[in-house]
C-alpha cells in the first residue's frame, strides 16, 4: 500500500514538470476590434504557461515579439497597461515611453532606428521589473505599439502577479 502510495506521488511530481517545462507558449489574444495574423506565434512573454503569465515581484518579466508595419511608422510608442478590474494602470517606465529602441531588425537582429519601413518584419524586446508594491492580483496585461493613433501590433496576456520568493 505504500509502494503504490510513492509510485503515484512519483507519477504526479513528473507529470507536473512535464507540464512546467512545455510552457514556453504565450497565452497572448487579439485586443478588442483588432485582428492580428498569426499573433500566438509571434508574440513571447516569459515566464508564462498557458493559462497565462506569472509575474513574480521582484523578478524580471521579458516581452519579446515581431510585427511587420504595413505603412512607414515615424514614431513608435508603447502603449502598455495591466486591467486590472476594469481599470488600466501603467507599467512604470514602459507605458508611454519611445519604443524603437527596443527594436531589431528580424532578418539579422541588427538596431534599427525610427522610421521603420513597411513590409519589414522587426523584432520588439523588453525587460521590466515587477516591483514589490504592485498588488497581488489577476490582471491582463495590453501591449500595443502605436503610431500616432494607430495600432502597430497590440496583445493583451492574462497575467497574475505573485509574492516574492523568499530566501
Ligand atoms: C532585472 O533587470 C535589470 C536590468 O536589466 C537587472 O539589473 C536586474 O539584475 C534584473 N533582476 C533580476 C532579478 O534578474
């Protein structure tokens, strides 16, 4: 009886990190009235499972995605808030803030500067600490680059944030 007792803790304990480690997948979604070809496989938060992102105080979270203007953008902005119930609040540091430093060309991930031409795919990364005095909530992160008014690319990722590991 105990034998089989620590062969199904065993059986539990790996499936779990057979679950944890396909988790490299972005649980990302179109933002509303938006329509973005092939968003799932463009788009990487980490750390995320499927179900959505962990952001852990006191931890780095890493955004990397590819978009492709359709038109030249002149300028590039983030355009980047965590709902939480309802209410959009600012990632410190990222919303609102330029964005074309934070891209390379995807080709040969070479920096480019604004203006980005059309029909070239370039890649976005960004790193942003979760701060210890967010609140412990479930949120969804909205990520959009805007040119002017318009949408460049935009996601949104349910998230939720979590205390900081102890020591
Ligand atoms: C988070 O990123 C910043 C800036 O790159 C770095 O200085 C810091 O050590 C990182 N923190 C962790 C916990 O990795």
């Amino acid at each position: 009886m105990k034998n089989i007792y620590c062969i199904s803790i065993v059986l539990i304990a790996i499936s779990i990190c057979l679950v944890w480690s396909e988790t490299n997948v972005t649980p990302s979604e179109q933002c509303e009235g938006q329509n973005f070809e092939g968003l799932r496989e463009r788009i990487q938060v980490k750390p995320c499972s499927k179900k959505g992102c962990k952001l852990r105080k006191g931890t780095n979270t890493t955004v990397i995605f590819k978009f492709k203007p359709e038109h030249e953008v002149k300028t590039l902005v983030n355009d980047v808030y965590a709902i939480v119930a309802g209410l959009p609040l600012p990632f410190l540091g990222v919303t609102g803030a330029s964005a074309c430093a934070h891209v390379t060309r995807s080709s040969d991930g070479s920096p480019v500067s604004c203006p980005l031409a059309a029909g070239e795919e370039y890649t976005y990364s960004n790193v942003f600490p979760i701060e210890s005095y967010y609140p412990n909530v479930d949120l969804r992160v909205h990520w959009a680059l805007l040119d002017g008014k318009k949408n460049v690319i935009c996601f949104e990722v349910p998230a939720v944030i979590t205390p900081a590991r102890r020591n």
